[in-house]
C-alpha cells in the first residue's frame, strides 16, 4: 500500500506498556462481516426470523448497556458516544428498514441487515462533510455487534488473526485480551482505557508495545495502515514518513538490543560482589502477571495489590471469587512469598459503589485499612479468602495505610475471628501466617518501634511516603517538581524504619518506585535495606545493579550521605561516587527510551 | 416568521458549533419518542424523520444552517416547542 500520499499523523494516548514497534493495522472486529449468506424465509417461519433479529438487537443493547454501567468514571466522556449507539440500536432507517426488508424480500436477518447498513454507509459515503462520513462508522459499529449476536459468534475471534500485525480496538475486554498469540501480535492500541486497565496489565506482562486512551484510533486507522506504537512514550504514528520510519527503527532496535542484554542474567541471583544476597520481589496486580514475574527472575511477590478485583464492576467480590485468584497466584509462586495487601482503596482508585463522592480530600480521608475496619464485613470476606489460599503455598498478609497503632491490634483481632470461623467450618489455612503493615504515613514510621513489636515485616511504600512526608502532590503541577525520593528527609525516615526493623528482628521491604531505580541502590542498600519488590520489568536491571555493589561500601558511603542537607547534594556524591557503575547499567538508556 | 401563519411549523437555526451531530441528533429523538404523531425536519427540501438519528444525520447540517421542524398534528405543539428550546439553546453543549 502506498503511504507517502498520506500526512503523518501522530496520536497521544497513555503509554501502558513500554517498547516500540512498527507494522500494520488490523482493527479488531472490522472483518469478516462481509461473509454474510443469503437465503429464503418461508412465510411460516418469517415471525420467527423477525424474533431472530430482535432479540440479537436486545443482547448486543444490554451488553452494550453493561460496558457503559462498568465504565469507570475518568472515561465517562466516552460514553456520550455509548449512549448514541444505544439510541441507533433500535434508529427506524436501520431496526425498521430491516424488518421491512425481511418482510419484503422474505430473506434472513443477517441478508436484510447487511442490505440496509450498505444502503445507509452509502447514503453517509457522499457526504462531502467529513465528520458526517464518520458517523457511518458508528452505524456499521452497531449493526456489526447485532450480526455477532446473530450469527453467534464470539465478540471478537483475536485467535483467528493470521499475520502479524498491530491490534487496533475501541477496547478489549478481559476475555479478549486473553486470546492474544504472542507470534501475532506485535503491539496493541485501544480508544478507550488506562493505564490500570486489564489490557495495560496484559500487554506489560506479555512484554508488548501497548498505548490506550487514543479516543480516536479506530476512526482514524484503517485495516493495513503502517503505524507505529511507541508504548514507551505513549504515542502512536499513522502514515510515518520514511524518516519517521528509519528514526524509530533505530529507536527499536536500540531497546531490543538493551533488553536482551539485561535480561540474560535475569535468574542469577541478586547478590552483592561481598557476597551479601538480597530478595528482588515484584509488585503485581493481576493472576496473569506471575509468568513475568518468574520470567524476569523475581524471588517471590512483595506486594499483591488487590484492588483490581474490586474496580469496574458493580458489587463487592464473593469470597470464593477472591480466593480463587489468590489461590492461582500462590499455588505458581511456591514455595516463593506472596504477600498479600488487603484493600487499600484510595482517592484515585475509588469505587463507585462504595465511594463517597463528597469526599473532598480523599488522599487522607477514608482509605485503606480505615475503610476496612469501618467495613468490617467486607474486609471479613477478604480475610477468609486470603487465609484459605494460605492452605496452598506461603503467603504473607499486608495491611495498608496504618497510621497508629490502634489499627495494627483492631485488624489482627478481625484477623484472628476470621481464623476462628474457618477453624469452625473445618476449612484448612495456616494458623502462623505473616503479618505486615505498610509503612507510608509518617507516623506509622516514627512509632515503628511500637508497631515492630505486633508484626512480623515492616513494607516501605515510598510513593505515598514522600508524598505524605514532604507534603506534595505529585500529580500537582505546581509543585510536582517538591517530589524528591532523595530528599535527606525520606533517607532519614527509611534508615530509622530499617534501623527499628533490624533491632527487632523484623524485616524492612522497600516496595514503592523508590526501589525500581537503580540510582537509589547504593543509598537503600547502605541503609540496610536487603528486601526490594518493584514491577516486574525492573527486576533484572535491579538485580544486575546490585550484583555490581559491594555492601560494606555502601555502609561507608551512606554516611557521607547522611551528612548531606539537600538532595542535589545527595545527587552529587552518588553520581561522584557511582556514576560509572550505574552508566554501566545502561542507566542513560532507561531514561532516554 | 415566515410560517408563522402555521402553527405546526417552525423556523430554527443550528446554532451549536458542531450542527447537527449524532449526540445532538439522539437528544431530538429522545424528545421525539414522545410525540404521538409523526414529527419531520426539513432542510433544503430534503425531509427527514426525526425520531431517527440516521435520517437526521443525513440532512447534514453544520452551525448556522436553517432547517424546519414540523410536526402533524397539534397534540405534539409542547413538543415542537421543546425541540425549537433544545435546538436554540444549542443544545445545551
């Protein structure tokens, strides 16, 4: 196909899944409407055909009326075209004409429809407004879902897909998504969803270049486009020049030549030229992100987030529910740590039916364990469904957001009468599981001392810890620049939380971004710091890092440190100091990429 | 007003920055669905129904365009007058 008569487009969306890569389109559900059968109604069996068509109408309304209920709402602005389709389900000139037409003609449902939409895109075709022949999109949209639920096949049949080629859709469900051939698929591209959406979560953990949100795509491409996805930057090409063309070519060869570097080494372990071993874990969201997790040599989970089975539905989980999740987690992890974080919703991730949208500082407000111990009912039915999966391989429980102490003793007290219920009903679960609490309000850490003594490990959420210690909201424009994970603060508070963990005999994990850098491993490290738990991707070029320090180097260097008052001091003598080993590490080419 | 001297017809012009679109169009349908009788736009001679949004989109009609609804019977007068509202107000956009 030529593309040179065609300008260079280039789409901004969210960047969920990092890479580059280059090929063509092929929109999701566009295909394959054209082989569509004709043959004769008997004039017996025309009311039957009719009901045919009607109620495929009414399926593909309600699913449709279910993807707008579930929508979450940072994409409610989409909706309004939702809610326009909704209304062309059942438009005259598409429900009506068909009818008409079966009546007619006597011929099927899937002949008649496909009569009237070509009829109908012709009409919008000779329009000489170009967003009125856009519209002709949504109708054939619609009328496409009516013929799936009339022929009955699968919403959308990815595994069928033959070539390579790039996936374009106005979203894809879970299901969908799971249907993804790593040897077809190059990268994908959605009009809808973000960066916590379950296709991100899949893209990342099947390493392949993914940008959502773009509104557009699906208008703008066509089946066999040239585009290019930069999951990296989240942006996507259309119709690249050919410079455009050999830039990110180069770009893409560069990224593939640094991961297979990185990630040759990725199951060595990660211990330091001295000899000391530290444990690299992975944060996850989703069952489905364990393969990475083992593929990029992490040594076990230190942080589950749960939250994503509470989001983009219309009820609290069963406890069956949950524990069947936690359960494929941890039977692919043993005998590796899963360590398990209960509910921790927050100001961004609220949920619409357990949310109060009066709320007017929900950063500190009601979240975490706060919400759970107000809910106790529905943090019971968690409780159960992760002690039941601490049956099948080793699991840790981690409670979010303790700001005192009281909290720690009232969430182990619902801990215990959840034991105490299965114990009743017979159901086995491990009597001695872990128990940690997060550590990222400031005076969870000041009382860690206290807090040591009710727990078993201690789990650094450096992202809401800075935010919360320095008083700044990283998403605030204004001030986002205040948000310093090196600020001589920060250091001070990790190192009397490390500090308060080793005299107790409690372990201290680091599991916010803090620990996926691998510019912060001489300082986490010198502070004693030997558990790390980060995404997935990380892991490897973590491990590496720390393969290449020597420990008791980095006690003497965190003095130096310590003694610094501002972070561009503390950036100074950790570049003066080990600049070259973390060039080496490819360092620069993590950031520019 | 040229029409005034028919009650069942009125004279409006587009006034939202995007005309006649598909979600200004599914707001006139939702009014629509009420009526008892037909309702009608016209524009340029070109008559669509207005209770669908595909006959209304293909009047094609941007900001600024005159177009002219009408309706058949006087029972749908509280309608008429809605939609002229909804359509002056430029739909509320």
């Amino acid at each position: 196909m030529d593309h040179t008569d065609k300008k260079e487009i280039r789409l901004k969306g969210i960047n969920v899944s990092p890479g580059i890569c280059i090929g063509k389109a092929y929109l999701v559900g566009k295909e394959g409407v054209d082989v569509v059968n004709k043959y004769y109604i008997s004039q017996d069996n025309l009311q039957n055909e009719i009901k045919r068509f009607k109620s495929a109408v009414k399926r593909a309304k309600d699913n449709l009326q279910k993807i707008i209920e579930t929508t979450p709402e940072e994409l409610r602005q989409h909706i309004h075209i939702l809610e326009t389709h909704k209304v062309l389900y059942k438009d005259k000139m598409l429900y009506g004409k068909t009818i008409e037409t079966m009546e007619k003609e006597l011929v099927n449902a899937e002949w008649a429809l496909k009569q009237v939409v070509s009829n109908v895109k012709r009409m919008f075709d000779n329009m000489t407004d170009s967003y009125l022949q856009g519209r002709a999109a949504d109708i054939v949209q619609v009328s496409e879902s009516i013929m799936q639920n009339l022929v009955g096949a699968k919403a959308l049949d990815i595994g069928a897909i033959r070539k390579r080629v790039i996936l374009v859709a106005v979203d894809l469900s879970p299901a969908e998504t799971s249907q993804i051939q790593l040897e077809k698929i190059k990268g994908l591209i959605t009009d809808l969803g973000g960066k916590t959406s379950h296709t991100g979560i899949i893209a990342r953990s099947l390493e392949i270049p993914a940008v959502l949100g773009l509104e557009s795509a699906t208008h703008l491409i066509k089946n066999d486009d040239i585009i290019i996805v930069d999951g990296t930057a989240g942006c996507v090409i259309v119709h690249p020049t050919d410079q455009t063309l050999i830039e990110f070519g180069e770009r893409q060869s560069n990224y593939e030549r640094y991961k297979a570097v990185i990630s040759r080494s990725s199951h060595l372990p990660a211990e330091t030229v001295d000899g000391i071993k530290l444990d690299v874990l992975a944060n996850i969201e989703l069952p489905e992100e364990v393969v990475s997790v083992i593929n990029y040599g992490g040594d076990g989970i230190g942080l589950y987030r749960t939250e994503f089975q509470y989001l983009s539905r219309l009820q609290f989980p069963d406890e069956h529910e949950l524990f069947d999740n936690y359960k494929d987690v941890v039977e692919v992890m043993a005998p590796r740590p899963v360590t398990i974080r209960t509910l921790d919703i927050s100001g961004d991730k609220g949920l619409s039916y357990a949310s109060d949208p009066d709320e007017k500082n929900p950063v500190l407000g009601l979240r975490g364990i706060r919400y759970c111990l107000k809910n106790p009912d529905v943090f019971k039915i968690q409780l159960r469904a992760v002690l039941r999966a601490s049956a099948y391989g080793h699991v840790r429980i981690l409670f979010p957001m303790i700001s005192r102490h009281e909290e720690v003793l009232a969430a182990k007290k619902l801990l215990a009468n959840a034991a105490d219920s299965l114990d009743k009903e017979g159901i086995d679960f491990n009597n001695d599981i872990e128990v940690g609490i997060m550590i990222e309000v400031p005076s969870a850490a000041i009382m860690a001392d206290v807090m040591a003594k009710d727990i078993d490990f201690f789990s650094i959420g450096t992202n809401d810890l800075i935010q919360y210690s320095l008083a700044v909201d990283r998403v605030n424009r204004q001030v986002s620049h205040l948000y310093q994970s090196l600020n001589p603060a920060i250091i001070r508070i990790i190192k009397h939380v490390a500090d308060v963990a080793r005299n107790n005999n409690v372990e201290a994990c680091i599991c916010g971004e803090m620990a996926s850098d691998p510019m912060n491993m001489p300082i986490l490290l010198g502070l004693g710091i030997n558990r790390l738990s980060m995404n997935p991707q990380s892991i490897p070029i973590i491990k590496k890092t720390i393969r290449s320090l020597n420990f008791k180097d980095t006690g003497l260097f965190i003095k130096d440190v310590l003694k610094e008052t501002s972070e561009t001091g503390i950036m100074e003598i950790l570049t003066g100091t080990y600049g070259n080993i973390l060039q080496d590490m490819g360092y620069n080419l993590i950031k520019v990429s | 007003m040229n029409n005034s001297e028919n009650e069942l017809s009125r004279r409006v012009i587009i006034a939202n920055d995007l005309g006649l679109h598909a979600r200004s169009a599914s707001k006139i349908v939702k009014l629509v669905q009420n009526a008892k009788f037909n309702v009608w736009i016209i524009k340029d001679g070109k008559k669509a129904d207005a209770s669908s949004i595909i006959d209304i989109l293909t009047l094609a009609s941007p900001k600024g365009s005159t177009i002219t609804v009408n309706i058949d019977d006087r029972s749908d007068l509280e309608i008429l007058n809605n939609l002229v509202q909804l359509i002056e107000s430029g739909f509320g956009e």
